[in-house]
C-alpha cells in the first residue's frame, strides 16, 4: 500500500498548493461579482476535498488490501480533480497560449506525417489538375508502400536550394515556408504534381517518331492517354494587391503581373473555355513560329537555351530511391526531362483529390475575393471541382 500512499501524498501536496491558488482567484472573482463562475468551482473544490478525506479513510483503515480495486478508482477520480483545478489556476493568456502551441504542434503532426493540403501554382499537370486547385495529399500511402506506375505525387521542386547557413531558416523553409521578411524568413519549396512514369529497376526511353514524342517503358510503347491534347494559350494574370513597393508588404502580396500558359480548347470561345476563364484583352499575342514549338501538343519540347530536344533520353534505368515523373501537360512542365530523376525523400504522399478550386494564380484566394468580390464567384470559383476524384488512371 507503500506505492498508493505516496502516489496520493504527492497529488493531495500539488492540489492543495493549487487550491490555495484557486482560493485567492475566487476572492477576487467574488468582489467582481462572478458568483456563477464562483459557484462552479467551489463545489469542485468541496467534491475534490471529499474524495482526499475518502481516500484518507481508506489509507489508514485495516483492510486495506482488501479496497485496492476501489481505492485504485478514486486515486485516479482525484488525479483528474487536480488536473482540473491546476487549469484553474491558469491565466486566460496562458490557457489560450498552451491551446495554440498544442493545436500547432497537432498540425504540424498531422502535416508533415498523415496528409497534407496543397495549393496547385502549375499547370504542368493540366487537364488533370489545374492551377488553383487545392488538393488533398494522402502522406500514409507509401508509408507500407512505394509509388506505383501512374500515380500522380506531390513533392518538394528538385532544383530549390535551402538556406544552409541558418539550421532553423533551412526547418522553416522545409516544414512552414511561409515568408516572413521582416523576420528574414524565406519561402520554402513550391510543391509539384507530376505523373510515375517509371519506378526503381524499369528502363526509360523518350523517343521522336514522325516527329511526335513517344515513351518506351521497358521496350513498350506507353498509349499516354492522360497527356494533354490540347494547345496552351498566353494569358497575362495579375497578382497581388498593394500596388508600389512598400517596404514592409511581403513581395506576394504586392501588385504585379505575370504571363501563364493555359490550357485552351479551340473553337470555344474564351468565355466558355472549360478550363480557365479567359479575357481576350488579356491573351497575349505571339508568333506562329513560337506558338507551334511552345503550345501545340504532341510536338517536340525544346530547350531554347541549348537548342536541346528534351523528348530525346535514354535509355536510362532507373535506380533504387529514383522516379522518373513527368508532367500530364507535356509541353507546359519542367519535369524529369529537365531535373532528371526524382529522389524518393522529396516525395510528400499521393494525390488523392481536389478539395476545392480556384482559378487564380495567388496563393491566398482571399486576395482574389478582395480584388474581385462579385465575379470572384461567378467566375473564379470552379464549383463543378469541390471534392472531385479526378480520373488518375494511367492506361498502357
């Protein structure tokens, strides 16, 4: 019974070091006229103090083997009672700060362990996932598993460079990466979905026939139906919304533009494209020449920097903790034909769904309700996306 006594001895010292505490809050409480509040906490105190004399009674009586069970009951009753009346004695601010620290290291958990929301800022992907989507990534699918031909990952982009000077910049820009510049605190990696093409032990080749890219995997010819047949447009998008460079506004949030390419289905007008709503002022022109390398599908891509023909490579087999991924919209994706093979660590999980959609290319949709309340949801709101399972399938 040694091991009983000093368990209670221990938590009937801590609560009556609390309840002293508790005392003196409830005398304030009184003269601010918080009798209700006062009440409450008076008949835990009087049922917690009971307890304590029942217990008491048990510990000094002679048959007290004989009540281990019911005295075990009521030492774990009198535990939770401490528990309640230590949280008593908190301040508000350290009860609302304890909240937010234990809410954001549950999220964290949660985040960087089970799933993960990502905003699409990409439309290499496309029609599959289209930028502004916000899409649900399942972390625990290749926890008993590895990533499977076909599947659409999201992952940490190859070609960032972390801050290596700093070991807690390099965590922040890893697990939050929100910028913070008056903190010094730079942006993280932006995520990507790409497509597995190939996994570790398969051999991978990209190939020209009548002039269209073609991809052999293992010596067969893949039937790709999910890459994008359609031609990509010049759209100039706005971004931000203070316009002027103030020193304290963060860069994201300041005003500027920016062109994109989108998917566009011709012979609708850009009213109606299904895609992304489109404006014609805001479609920029460019040269035929330019237009058939750059935007129209099922043509070579090339690297106008080296005159390289990245539709061309291989074989290559593909080592153990390598991928080649690539992007459903062929023509719009800096994908394993440009950073080569994608290490297994950056990948975050699978992409399971579309949550819900935006058609904007900020990464806070609030800022293009601000902009644009009224056609923000007529036009920027793709209603026909919320918690949508697009079809993945990846037919050969």
């Amino acid at each position: 019974m040694n091991v009983f006594k000093l368990m209670f001895e221990k938590y009937f010292e801590r609560y009556t070091d609390k309840k002293t505490k508790l005392k003196n809050r409830l005398d304030k409480w009184e003269g601010e006229g918080k009798d209700e509040l006062c009440k409450k906490w008076n008949t835990i105190l009087k049922s917690a103090d009971g307890l304590a004399e029942e217990i008491k009674v048990i510990l000094s009586s002679t048959n007290v083997d004989g009540k281990k069970s019911e005295l075990r009951s009521k030492l774990r009753k009198f535990k939770k009672f401490y528990k309640v009346v230590n949280e008593g004695t908190k301040s508000q601010v350290r009860q609302w700060v304890e909240a937010i620290v234990v809410a954001g290291l549950a999220a964290f958990v949660l985040r960087t362990y089970i799933f993960g929301l990502y905003h699409v800022p990409t439309g290499s992907a496309e029609p599959s996932i289209l930028v502004g989507d916000r899409v649900w990534g399942n972390k625990m699918a290749y926890y008993l598993g590895k990533p499977k031909h076909g599947d659409l990952v999201i992952f940490d982009s190859p070609t960032f460079v972390y801050n290596r000077k700093s070991v807690f910049k390099s965590w922040w820009q890893k697990y939050v990466g929100l910028p913070v510049p008056l903190l010094g605190m730079s942006p993280g990696p932006i995520n990507l979905v790409k497509r597995v093409i190939a996994v570790p032990g398969d051999w991978i080749e990209g190939k020209l026939e009548e002039g269209k890219p073609v991809i052999y995997l293992n010596g067969k010819k893949l039937k790709e139906t999910y890459v994008n047949p359609y031609p990509l447009k010049y759209v100039r998008r706005d971004l931000g919304f203070f316009r002027g460079d103030l020193p304290f506004v963060p860069r994201f949030l300041r005003r500027t533009y920016k062109e994109v390419r989108y998917t566009y289905v011709p012979g609708v007008s850009y009213e109606d494209q299904p895609y992304y709503h489109m404006e014609e002022e805001n479609i920029v022109p460019i040269s035929p020449e330019i237009d058939l390398i750059h935007n129209w599908p099922h043509t070579p891509s090339i690297d106008m920097s080296t005159g390289t023909v990245r539709d061309s490579f291989g074989p290559i087999k593909v080592p153990e903790g390598k991928y080649w991924v690539m992007g459903d919209s062929r023509k719009n994706s800096q994908d394993a034909r440009w950073f080569g093979l994608l290490d297994e660590q950056l990948i975050h999980g699978k992409l399971s769904f579309i949550i819900y959609s935006i058609d904007s290319e900020e990464q806070l949709w609030l800022l293009e309700l601000l902009k644009h309340p009224i056609n923000f949801w007529r036009k920027s709101v793709r209603w026909n996306r919320f918690i949508k399972r697009t079809d993945f399938s990846n037919e050969k």
